[in-house]
C-alpha cells in the first residue's frame, strides 16, 4: 500500500541503504541523495526516486538523514537550503552527533519554521536491515507522533526520551561509550587469558553463557577472539569520533568521565596503526601489542 507521506533520505552508508530500503518496500515514496552515486543507483533499482541535490531531498514531507558525523550534517543547517525547504517539513536526523551541533541544528531548523528531531540508533547493518533498530528519539510531541509511522518501519522500538532532540544525542554518546567500554574490557581481558596459554574464544563462550549474556559482548567477543575485524559494522574511527563526543559532552556539565581517556588513546593507537577502517573490536590489537602478544 502506497504511504502518503513523501521522504527524502540523505546519507546511503550501509545503515542508510538499509534503511531507506525499509521504507520504499513499506509504500513510501522515497526520494534519496548520497554524496557518491553508486548507493543511489542501487536504491533507485528498487524503487526510490533520485534528488539531484539537498534542496531536492528537502522537498519532502519528512527527511531522514543517516550521516556519520557533525561536518556531513554541517550542509543540512545552511539557511539557504533552509529556506528552500517544502512548508511544514520535519527533518529526522538519525546521526550521532555532537550535543552542541544538536542544539544548533534544532534552533536553525525552528527560524525557518521547520520541524526537527533526534533519532539515533542502536544497531549494526544487518540489524538495520531486519528493520529492528533500537530508536532513541527525542523532539516535540506532535513531530514525533507524526514521524512514528515511519520509525516503526525502521526499529523494533522507539524511545522517546524528551522534547529536547539534544537529549537523544546525548543518551546515544552514552550508549556508544558503554559499548566502547565493554570492548576495551574483553579485549584486556582475553589478552591476558591468551598470555598465560588459554583460548580468548573459551573465556568469551563462558561469560557470553553466563555473567554477561547479550549481543554487545557476544558479538564483539566473538570478533575478538577470532582477531576478525572485516567488514566493519563500525569502524574504530567513528568510535574514537564518539568517545570523544562523549567526553565533551561530559566536560560540558562537568561529568568526569576517566575510562573515556584511556578508551580515546587505545582508539588513537588502533587508528595510528592503521586499523582505523577495521571494527572497532580491533581494540583487541592494541590490548595485545601492550601485552606484548602481537
């Protein structure tokens, strides 16, 4: 059944092909723009509409962007697309961004009378696929009400978590950074098991069946243990990028946040030696060459 709203979909990375995907085969007419054209063609295979530009996303009912960090999203607060923008229009923004670019991104988008909300995601690629995302959501009421049709396409389920978008950006910098910090963990901690002539694999198998069940551990356990960080669900650069959001946005209200440093460097190492591209469980890497395994 075809939906009446109108979409315009910005950002065709793994998880935006994904999703954007999700919601031409739900009826949605929907109009897609990505800086490379490749992800474009494919979408268009299936069925959405090409915009030859932002402006041309922007003219939509509803655009949802999936970007990966604060200067991709830079482009969609310029007044002049703004301005320019179809009359009522809500823009969902579903990167994971900075708690500064959120409140700006909220203010631009109220002077040109436009709606704005905040809707991370938790959720790798093929989660994303099976359109069973955990949605952190945060915006006025009535957007939200108006968007949930299509986020329910999307997730599995939609928290909402305030009237102020900034709010979801901030409690997905904090998800981010209990992931990061369950990672750095299994990473030292199957170094050591390996260092004195145990299998990794088996520590993670006992705690995965046992103190810590659940995708995080059993998931990034599993890449530790078989040293297996291709194809990246989330590269370690976009995790040293979110830790370091996490930080600032701790600083910002005077929050110390200690593992976040030692998780910041461990990235750094990872990325200055050349893993930067590879899951961000090659923190596994950086834990074995301190422990002079590697």
């Amino acid at each position: 059944m075809t939906q009446e709203l109108t979409v315009g979909f910005v950002g065709l990375g793994a998880m935006g092909r994904a999703m954007a995907g999700n919601l031409v085969r739900a009826g949605y007419r929907v109009r897609v723009w990505n800086r490379s054209p490749a992800p474009v063609a494919e979408l268009t295979a299936q069925g959405a509409d090409a915009a030859g530009d932002l402006r041309g996303a922007f003219d939509a009912d509803v655009v949802v962007s999936m970007l990966a960090d604060d200067p991709a999203v830079e482009p969609m607060l310029d007044p002049a697309l703004l301005a320019t923008a179809r009359p009522g229009l809500v823009h969902v923004n579903m990167a994971t961004v900075s708690v500064d670019l959120a409140r700006r991104a909220a203010a631009a988008h109220a002077d040109h009378g436009l709606g704005y909300v905040a809707a991370p995601v938790l959720g790798r690629p093929p989660v994303a696929e099976a359109g069973q995302l955990a949605i952190l959501a945060a915006g006025q009421s009535a957007l939200l009400d108006r968007v949930d049709p299509l986020l329910a396409v999307l997730g599995r389920r939609t928290w909402r978590l305030g009237d102020e978008p900034y709010i979801a950006n901030t409690h997905k910098l904090a998800a981010n950074y209990l992931i990061a910090c369950a990672i750095g963990a299994m990473a030292e901690a199957a170094a050591l098991v390996d260092a004195v002539g145990g299998r990794s694999a088996d520590l993670i198998g006992v705690i995965t069946d046992s103190i810590l069940p659940g995708p995080v551990h059993s998931g990034y356990g599993a890449m530790i243990a078989e040293r297996r960080y291709e194809p990246a669900g989330f590269r370690a650069v976009l995790g040293l990028k979110d830790v370091n959001l996490a930080l600032t946005a701790g600083g910002e209200v005077n929050v110390p946040l200690p593992l976040g440093g030692v998780l910041r460097d461990a990235l750094l190492d990872a990325v200055a030696h050349g893993d930067g591209d590879r899951d961000w469980a090659a923190l596994a890497e950086v834990a074995r060459r301190h422990a002079g395994l590697a």
